[in-house]
C-alpha cells in the first residue's frame, strides 16, 4: 500500500482534497480509508472501497461536514475553522496537512480578521477576532484609563488559527476606551480599538467568517421580529402513534445602519459566508439567512445591508 499523491500543507477545505493511493498488488483488493483528526485522534469518516488496485478519494466533504457543526469558541482557542488532518488506508498512513478555509501564508503571523471592526460595543457583548502565528497567538487587554499592563493571555498554535473571545461584562464604566493588543509568533502586532458602553437600544450582534478564515462581527441597530412558526418534525415515533415533535422558528429581519462605503464592504462578505450566528453574549446560536438585501445610493455606493433570518427558537413534543 502507497500514497501516490496528497494535497498540499496549507490547502482550503473549500477545495477538493485528492488522496491517490495504491495496493501495490496485481490483484484487486478491498481497503479501508479512515480520515483522522490529529488534534484529538477523532475519526471524522471512514470509507470502504472494493476491488481496487489504485484509487484516488476526495476527503474534502468530510472535513466540511465537521466544521459546518461548529460553533465559535468562547474563549482564547483554535479555532474550528481549520483541520489538522492525516489519511490512513490499510496499515499505511499519509503524512499530516493542515487545511484551512482558505490557503494561508504560514511564513508570517497576521490578523484574519478585517481590521476595521465596529469601534463601539455594549457591555456583554464578545469581542471576536481571529489570528494567525505559527507558533503562539498573545493577547492583551488594555484599559485606557489605567497605565497599569494586565498579563498576557497566549496559545500555542500548533500551526493553527486561533480564536479570540473577549468579554466585556466585567469592564466598569460607561464610555470606557480599551485597546486589543495581538501578537501573533513575534514578528507581527495588530492593535483594535473599542468603545464600551452600556445598553444603547435592542439589537442583534452577528458573527460570520469571512473568506480569509477570520470571523467579523456587527450589531444590528434595529431588529423587528416579525412572526414565528412552526414546524412538525417527522419521526419514527410518529409511526407507533406518538406525537411528532414540532420545532419552532423565529424570522428576524435585521437592519444595518447607514455606514461608509469600507465599513459596508465588509459587512457584505456575510452574504457569502455559509454559516451566520448571532452573538448571545459569549456563546453563539446559527442562524440561517433567507434573504440579504444591499442598498446602494444613486452613485453606485453601498449605504445599508437589511437580513431576514432564521433561528430555531424552542422544540417541543
């Protein structure tokens, strides 16, 4: 048994991922393909091929099946948006790839997310960005009002994005400036500044990621539920006479502020982005986009972006 070819260290997960291997046989066997996450040994799939001599797979769907289930972290860690992934066919296993959302250039630490973020967030909403160092991401939070520097929280990469969640419950204060400092390895620092404050009005903080892997953030001012429904979940129960479950669905249609023509741009990548949630302070809940709408002036510049969105709000028996 023997890889023939492999995808390159650092492919998109977006991408086919080419595994051809062969038995080295003249007679045409029945093998075993297992695709393993290094990180944690997990198998994410397996496939059973019969009567081959030379086969090439694609691994691609099975690395998309695992990262579409994930949620942003809540805290300082890698993030899910890339793998860590070798193949084993038989007793023979593949060199190890890492593989992204989108090809990286590992030779430099860099920020993934957009440089502009919102400047103003309410008490108890995350802080989300996301980094990249070939060997350490360290983060640092700087409260403007003090000179005293706090410890630094850092990760070892092992190659990997990492996922930076910051709370801000615990900042005191309205109106308090504090900066984001992010090292990535030591040849790269990125400096994000925000304003905390408390409650302004309702609104809805979305997260999504953009094509470079980073996840972006934005508050929607104005949020209108506009009706909910429900759905009846076939099931097997359903055939011995006991209820069917029904899940409920909350649409949302969510306003963007009049905004510059940068701050837009990067609001419209989450039009592209496949997987969408909103922020519950912390934590993160998908949503699922049904229609996005962007608004231009009479010039051709965008002005403001209207979502109508999904969520599932409760199940019920």
């Amino acid at each position: 048994m023997k890889f023939l070819s492999i995808p390159k260290n650092g492919a998109s997960w977006r991408e086919p991922l080419l595994y051809k291997f062969t038995t080295e046989s003249i007679r045409e066997q029945d093998v075993e393909v297992e695709i393993i996450d290094e990180l944690n040994g997990d198998s994410i799939g397996t496939q059973r091929l019969y009567g081959v001599i030379e086969a090439e797979i694609d691994i691609g769907p099975y690395v998309r099946s695992i990262i579409a289930n994930m949620l942003p972290y809540e805290k300082l860690a890698l993030s899910p948006s890339a793998r860590k992934i070798r193949v084993r066919v038989g007793d023979v296993e593949s060199e190890s790839r890492m593989f992204y959302r989108a090809e990286v250039d590992d030779s430099v630490g860099h920020v993934l997310s957009s440089k502009r973020q919102s400047a103003v967030v309410q008490r108890g909403e995350a802080i989300r960005l996301t980094a990249f160092g070939r060997n350490s991401v360290n983060v640092r939070v700087v409260d403007r009002r003090t000179s005293v520097r706090p410890p630094v929280a850092a990760i070892n990469t092992q190659g990997m994005p990492v996922e930076i969640a910051i709370a801000t419950d615990s900042i005191a204060g309205q109106g308090v400036d504090i900066a984001i400092e992010v090292q990535c390895d030591t040849e790269s620092v990125e400096v994000f500044e925000f304003r905390v404050v408390d409650s302004l009005s309702p609104r809805c903080r979305v997260a999504w990621y953009n094509l470079q892997g980073g996840i972006e953030c934005y508050s929607y001012p104005t949020m209108v539920r506009r009706k909910y429904q429900s759905e009846v979940i076939e099931a097997a129960c359903a055939e011995v006479g006991m209820p069917r479950p029904c899940r409920v669905i909350a649409t949302f249609s969510l306003t963007s502020a009049y905004e510059p023509a940068e701050q837009l741009e990067r609001l419209i990548g989450v039009i592209f982005s496949p997987e969408v949630y909103e922020c519950c302070g912390m934590g993160c809940v998908p949503l699922r986009l049904k229609t996005r709408t962007v608004d231009f002036d009479d010039h051709g510049g965008l002005r403001r972006m209207e979502l109508s969105v999904e969520k599932r709000w409760r199940d019920e028996v």
